[in-house]
C-alpha cells in the first residue's frame, strides 16, 4: 500500500536535510550554510585561523599601501606556518624574518609563532603591526614609529 502525500502548503518547508550539528567544532558546513526561507543570504561559513590571518596581514598591507609606493625597495610579505628549525634549538623561535633576494626583499611572517604569543584578538592585531612595522622599518631604514598610520 502506497501513501498520497499530504497537500503542499506554499512557504512552509520542514527541516532541511542532513547533520545539522557542528562537527568538531568547525562551524557550520553544507546545507546548514546554504540559503533557506529563515536565512535567504545564508550563513556566514567559518573561517579557518589561518584564513583569519592572512586576512589580517592583508589589511594590515592595505593600510600602509601608500610606503610601498613611496619606498625604492621592492618587498614582498609571505606568511608561513612556522619556521624549520634545526635540531637542538634552544633560542625563542622567531616570529619573522626578512631574506634579500635579487629583485628587492621577502619578509616572512611565521603564524604559530606570532599565535602562540597572543592572548586576544586585539593582542594577535597589535602583534602582527608591530612585527610588520619593524621588518619594514629594516628594510626601508625607518623608525617602525614613524611608519605606522594608525
């Protein structure tokens, strides 16, 4: 025996399909996250924290757009995980460092370590400037003081 369906009411929908729970802590995924009559834009999806970074190292680079343009030396900003160290390493691990190269020069920003140091958003924020501000202020021979459009 085969049942009819119930009439289809317009604008009323059940639950959508799948997990509706946040798996390990992840944050929303899938149809979750997808437009639907309560959310039609849908759900923000997570940001993973290296996301999260490199957005911040981003803005932080648009903000001083104006010294790449007045500065002669070309320099390129990279961010990588962590440093490789050698074995028996006993010093803090650095948190940046800046290689010449023959077209100008690369700073390197290394994220866990730069993390790892902070205690608050605003903290991990105040970093990254201060870090950014003096491998900059080395490259372009100023006071990271007076780079800082903030």
């Amino acid at each position: 025996m085969v049942s009819e369906p119930g009439p289809v009411v317009p604008g009323v929908h059940g639950p959508r399909p799948g997990s509706a729970r946040d798996r390990r802590g992840h944050g929303p995924r899938g149809v979750m996250s997808l437009p639907g009559p309560l959310s039609p834009r849908g759900v923000p999806a997570h940001r993973t924290p290296r996301v999260a970074f490199d957005d911040l190292v981003a803005d932080i680079l648009t903000r001083l757009d104006g010294h790449f343009d007045r500065e002669p030396d070309h320099v390129e900003v990279a961010v990588e995980e962590a440093p490789m160290l050698p074995p028996g390493w006993d010093e803090p691990v650095p948190r940046s460092i800046v290689n010449p190269g023959p077209g100008g020069f690369r700073i390197v920003l290394y994220r866990l370590p730069i993390i790892g140091r902070a205690r608050s958003a605003e903290q991990l924020e105040d970093m990254v400037w201060t870090v950014l501000l003096t491998r900059l202020g080395e490259v372009w021979h100023h006071d990271p003081e007076d780079l800082d459009p903030r």
